[in-house]
C-alpha cells in the first residue's frame, strides 16, 4: 500500500470514506474535486490536511469518517472483471505458504490482482511477486490495482501460460489460482527451493483431487486440503446471535512441500 509518512491526509492519497459499517467508498482526495454520493458530497480540500479518522459533513449532512485504507480495502475495493479471492482465503493462503519479506513468489493466474496485491504486501521492500496471466485484459487492470495500492514495484507481470513452464528458479513458493493447477505442478517442482511450498485455491472438489494426485507423483510432502468458513456476528444487547447470511464456501485451499527425489524410500 503507498507509505504514508504521516497520518495526515496529503494531496491524491487515497481515502476511505466511511459512512457505516457496511458502507465505504475508496477514493483519492484530489484537490479542488469532490465526491459524490446520494449522501451528499464531500469536498476533498475539507480533508487534504487533518488527521486520518477525522469525521467530514457532506453537503446534505451526513457525517462520513475519512480513514487510512488497509490491505483488504484496497483488496475488496480494486476494480475487477473476474470473482476475486476473499480476505478469508488470502490470509490462510499466505500463512500456508510461509511467505514474508524478501521472499519469491510465483502466482497464477493473475486476475484482476486481488490476491497479488496481498501477497506484494507480504513480501516487500526487497521480495518480489512474478505474476503469470493469459489475459492481457486482466493484467492491465491488474496494474492499476496494483498502482493504486502503491505495490507495482514488487511485482512482475507476465503474459504467459504457466501450465508451458516457469522461468524462475529458487523461488520461495508457488501459488495458483486457475483451472488447472495439476498441470503445473511439475513445473512448480522445477522452480522451487527444496523445502518450499505450493499453494492452490480450486472451487471444486475435482479440482482438489487432481492436484492432490499431482502433488504426490512430483515428489511434494504433506499435502493437505482446507475449506475456510467465515460467520460474521449480529451484536445488540439481549439480541446477539450469528448473521443470518454468511460468507460459506468459496474454494479449498491445498497446500504441500516439495521434498528431495533422492530422499524419497524407493
């Protein structure tokens, strides 16, 4: 996300203009514009300058929270023409991965950012994300997600069919998001450290088993499947009880690590 060198509002940084908590917008405080809602409109110069999490009255008196964005606002917000991964499975995705700053990453496919955008995150200042695409069309608008989120200088694009091959080698981990991940995992043997990971999100289960099957032929260990279930909370006194709607099932997530042919019992 762009650095911030104090926690005022500067000129074309971006905001997020919070109205409730279900209800926020991501903008950039330009000078001299504003922006519009049916709650009125909220002059950028009324906030270039104060604090974030300073309150400001739009023109029809309703009063909006200008907030410092998080990782998951730039995520659930960035412009998108595909389904993008949800915080749920990006946060146990990096977790399994063991990815952090410095690291290597190869991901595909690409999308619309979502999940390249968490993953620069993790692995900035000196890291870097290589992110394979077939799409043109998804990658430029992967771009200016990334721009926006202040992490296009941690990731590569690459317009190519990763399921033809990786460039990279000694790469920290290997994470995909496409129809076919089983067709990668021999390539993803070739480019990973020994004792590196591979993490996949498949929405169906016969996704699953394939890659299951593939991560266990190409010498990967602990190959494990996951499904993440998130339930939020309704809180009122003496009426607290969990949400009628959820966010339930969205993909699984199998991880594994890849381990010496040699080591291997024949």
């Amino acid at each position: 996300m762009k650095e911030l060198t104090t926690d005022r509002i500067g000129p074309d940084d971006y905001v997020l203009l919070s109205i409730g908590q279900r209800k926020s917008y991501l903008v950039r405080a330009e000078p001299g514009k504003s922006f519009h809602t049916h709650k009125g409109y909220v002059k950028f110069d009324d906030i270039i300058g104060k604090e974030f999490g300073t309150p400001v009255m739009s023109s029809l008196r309703f009063e909006f929270v200008a907030l410092k964005p998080l990782l998951r606002d730039y995520i659930m917000k960035c412009a998108r023409q595909t389904q993008i991964m949800y915080p749920k499975d990006i946060s146990l995705i990096v977790m399994f991965s063991g990815i952090g700053p410095g690291s290597r990453v190869v991901e595909a496919g690409t999308g619309t950012g979502a999940m390249t955008t968490a993953l620069a995150h993790f692995v900035r200042p000196e890291g870097k994300i290589y992110s394979y695409e077939i799409r043109e069309e998804f990658q430029r608008m992967a771009e200016r997600n990334l721009k926006k989120a202040g992490l296009a200088d941690f990731v590569e694009l690459k317009n190519k069919d990763i399921t033809l091959g990786i460039d990279e080698r000694d790469i920290d981990s290997v994470i995909l998001d496409l129809a076919v991940p089983w067709l990668v995992v021999p390539h993803a043997y070739i480019a990973l450290r020994t004792g590196a990971t591979v993490v996949s999100f498949s929405p169906t289960i016969d996704q699953v088993v394939r890659t299951v099957e593939a991560l266990r032929e190409n010498s990967f260990t602990d190959a494990e499947t996951v499904e993440c279930l998130m339930r939020g909370m309704q809180i009122e006194r003496g009426k607290t009880r969990p949400q009628t709607l959820m966010t339930a099932h969205s993909g699984y997530i199998t991880t594994a690590r890849k381990v010496l042919r040699e080591s291997l019992p024949t």
